[in-house]
C-alpha cells in the first residue's frame, strides 16, 4: 500500500472529525500485515468512545467502505481513538480464548456475541491460533454470534 493511500485515509477522517465539531485531531497510521491501522489522538474525542464505542465502529465501516475498493485484496482500515480499541481487541482476544478452553475442558462448544464483523474476526483469528478448535459464526444479521468448539478432524 502506498503513502498516498494513507494520506488520502488520514484526510477523509480529518474531514469527518471536523464536521463533527472536534478540531485539531492527531491522526497516524502504521502499515500491518492485514491493512493500515488508523489511530486518533487529541481533545474532545471521547464522543467516540461513548455507548461501548459505537461511533468509533460506525467511524470505521464508514471508512472501510469508502476505501474498499482502493484496498489490495483481504486488507481492511482498522480505525482506534484514544486507544479504546486497542484495549477491548485484547479483551475480546482474551475472552476468545478463555471459551476456547472451556470448550476443550468441558467438550460444549461455546457462544460469543452477538458481534460485528471486526469483532468477529478477532474471535476467528485467536481461535484459529489452537489447531484443536474452530469457529463459525451464525445468524443472518450485522451482528452475529460466533460458536467456538472441537474441531472435528
């Protein structure tokens, strides 16, 4: 991916925070294996943090779907304020794997969510860190759950 791409990311959500009233935002972003990672620093940014970070989440579907297109192929816009996702990424993560061992100690598969596609990715990724547990997720909507259990080899 290339610096332009970055610019023209850090640009969009500039104009975004600003038309939302927060002036002067601190907006960086690091190139990972699986896309850029979006971080926002700065005053008055707690309004996206409110309500289990919704705004932050709208913020970055918003974002993802107007890069998608610009994006190589299974790279995503991860965006973070204030380090807020950051922290609930590595609970989520932790809880992933917490069921996962329940469901190898009790042999019941175990349910997480209802969830949103970021998250249920992160529960997908740390789940398929143990080669004896798999994941799926179930439901029809934005949100579903995702079922952790024995993998069946």
């Amino acid at each position: 991916m290339s610096l332009d791409l970055d610019a023209q990311i850090v640009r969009f959500l500039e104009a975004v925070i600003h038309a939302m009233g927060v002036e002067d935002p601190t907006i960086t972003t690091t190139q990972t294996a699986d896309g850029i990672r979006v971080s926002i620093t700065g005053d008055g940014l707690d309004v996206f943090v409110r309500r289990r970070g919704e705004v932050l989440d709208a913020l970055q579907q918003v974002t993802s779907a107007v890069f998608r297109g610009t994006l190589p192929e299974r790279r995503h816009v991860f965006v973070d304020c204030l380090d807020f996702r950051k922290g609930k990424d590595d609970e989520l993560r932790q809880m992933a794997r917490l069921l996962g061992d329940r469901a190898k100690s009790t042999g019941t598969a175990q349910e997480i969510g209802p969830l949103n596609p970021y998250a249920r990715r992160l529960v997908h990724m740390a789940i398929a860190e143990d080669p004896t547990l798999s994941s799926e997720s179930v439901g029809d909507a934005f949100l579903k759950t995702v079922i952790i259990s024995l993998r069946n080899d």
